[in-house]
C-alpha cells in the first residue's frame, strides 16, 4: 500500500470511529417514580455521582407527593422503576397488576407526630382522637400504623380512630393549625418539625413493632412493572446494582446528604445529620430469600388480623418477589 492509500485509510477508519463512539456510549433509559423525601435520595445520587451512567443507565424521574399519587400512577402502568409498599404491591399483584419487587430499599422510619404542648404520649393516648396518615387505607405505613395499634395498644384505628388520609403537606398543616391531633409521617417532613423544636413523636412505628414481636418489616422495595422487566432483564440487574450502589455510598458519605436535604426544605446542619443518623441505618442493602421469609411473617400477622377481606389478600401472591435480577 502506497503512503498516500495508507492516509486515505487511516481516514476513514478515524471518522468512522468518531461516528460510532455516540452509539456506543448511548445509556439505557429508565422511567423512574417516587415519593418526594428519601426514596429519592438513592435516585439523585445515582445520578449526581455518576453510578447510573456507569451501569449504563439515564434516569427520567418523576416525584409525587404521596403513596396516593404514586398508586394511581402504577395503575396506568406509566412507569418502569418505583417505589412502593411492598405490602400495597403485594394487594396490587392479587388484583391483577403485574409488578414484582426486585430489591429492598428501606425499613420503617415513620413517625407519630404532635405538638410539644400536646398531652398526647403514646399511641395510646390517641384512641378517639384525630390522627392524619399520609398514605391511604392500603398503604403499607397504614397497614402498620393498624397492625400495631391491634396487637399492642388494644384498638383498631379504622373503627376507633377519627382518620384523615392526605399528602404529607396537607397534614403538617392541619395539624399547626389544630385541626388534628396527631400525624403518621415520613421524611423530610418529620425532620422539618423537629428541627424547629416545636413538634415531638408519640411514637416510631417500625421501633414499636420489632420491640413487640422481634420483626423488623420492610417499608419500601424497589417495584418495577414486570413485562418491561421480562424483555429488559440486563437493565434492570444493572439499575439494581446501582441502586445498591448508591445506598451504600449514602451510607458510607453523611456530607452527600446536605445538597438533596437542603432542597427537600431541612434548614440547618443539625437537621441534615438528624436525617442521615435517622434514615442511612434503615437502608437494606440485601435482597435474599432470608429477607423475603421475614417480610412474609411480618404479612402473616396482617392476614391473621384482617383478612381475607377486600383490602388484604388472603395470601401474598407468587411473584411479589423476584431474586433474578440481583447479581
């Protein structure tokens, strides 16, 4: 080949390696949606700290305002990648929905909240009262909330309890202007009202039932809409390994924290290691048949104490779980 041929050739193969390199370097996208507060920190750092491009992944998330929201979103099938209640998937999955839980995510970090001059000290002392809960009846912190109420204090909240379901925001409200007595919910927002040292809790749900039976429930799983899993299987192994990636980091990183808080409303430093000394122990990160078996005890107990009736299935159904995409 004359010198000229090889410059020619060198040529070509030089742009044609410019024009595949996009190609090469595309990342699968996944629709994502969540809760607004702490199930979107794993998400965020994913995507800040650039794990999901390494796992080959462009995240399009969308954030709701509650379990509610969430719910009616996963009945359009209009996601790929959630966050939901495995208990409330569970019910979902005996109605026909097809979505399957493929990793862990959090226990329960909720929280009974009042104000600091409420006389209220325990959920007991909420028997009659006016308590706001920030998922519906179905809802897997509802489910505890009623669960706990049952086999520790005695009451049934559904028939003894004068509730009021709404958006975390709509509860701290009526509860600063009187018009509740009490609120079950999440973070940010519990740490938003203990940083202003005028709220306290009554009560940490998941703390109360694992000191009553030794179970330690699962709140949250990684859901995802199982025919779109079935013809993705690699890239849902490959957001769940960078999911765990991004809990872990979490974990081990209390200075990532303040960037994500602080645009979730918490204020001081105070408060952002308030949330990290609260939230960064509840993250799972195992996804195992051992995990699996505990969460269908803890479910077991719900069975027994209330089912089978419309709002809990008279058994958790095959496929609520799916270890395969776990590497």
């Amino acid at each position: 080949m004359n010198p000229r041929s090889a410059a020619v050739l060198a040529l070509c193969i030089g742009v044609a390696t410019l024009v595949s390199a996009p190609s090469a370097l595309a990342l699968d996208k996944v629709r994502v949606t969540a809760i607004q507060g702490t199930q979107l920190f794993p998400v965020r750092i994913m995507q800040s700290a650039g794990i999901a491009a390494k796992h080959g992944l462009e995240l399009d998330v969308k954030g709701v305002a509650g379990p509610q929201a969430l719910y009616t979103i996963l009945q359009t099938n209009d996601f790929e990648v959630a966050f939901g209640g495995w208990v409330s998937i569970a019910l979902m999955r005996a109605k026909g929905f097809k979505f399957t839980n493929v990793f862990s995510m959090i226990s329960f970090t909720n929280e009974i909240m009042v104000k600091n001059d409420s006389p209220y000290k325990s959920i007991a002392d909420l028997k009659g009262k006016r308590v706001g809960l920030f998922g519906g009846p179905t809802a897997a912190t509802s489910w505890l909330f009623r669960i706990l109420a049952v086999k520790k204090f005695g009451f049934d909240p559904v028939k003894d309890i004068k509730i009021k379901y709404g958006a975390p925001p709509l509860l701290v409200g009526m509860l600063d202007r009187g018009d509740l007595d009490a609120i079950l919910i999440l973070d940010p927002f519990i740490t938003r009202l203990m940083e202003t040292g005028n709220y306290r809790s009554v009560g940490t749900v998941g703390k109360l039932w694992n000191e009553t039976t030794g179970q330690n429930p699962m709140l949250v799983a990684v859901t995802v809409y199982e025919p779109w899993a079935k013809t993705n299987p690699d890239v849902v192994r490959r957001f769940v390994a960078a999911f765990k990636e991004a809990m872990i980091y979490l974990k081990e990183h209390p200075d990532s924290w303040a960037p994500q808080a602080k645009k979730m409303g918490i204020k001081t430093d105070k408060g952002v290691r308030m949330l990290y000394e609260r939230t960064a122990p509840a993250f799972i990160t195992t996804f195992d048949q051992k995990l699996i078996d505990d969460q269908l005890a803890y479910a077991a107990e719900i069975i027994k104490a209330f089912g089978p009736q419309g709002d809990v299935p008279s058994e958790i159904p095959q496929g609520t779980f799916d270890l395969s995409y776990v590497k």
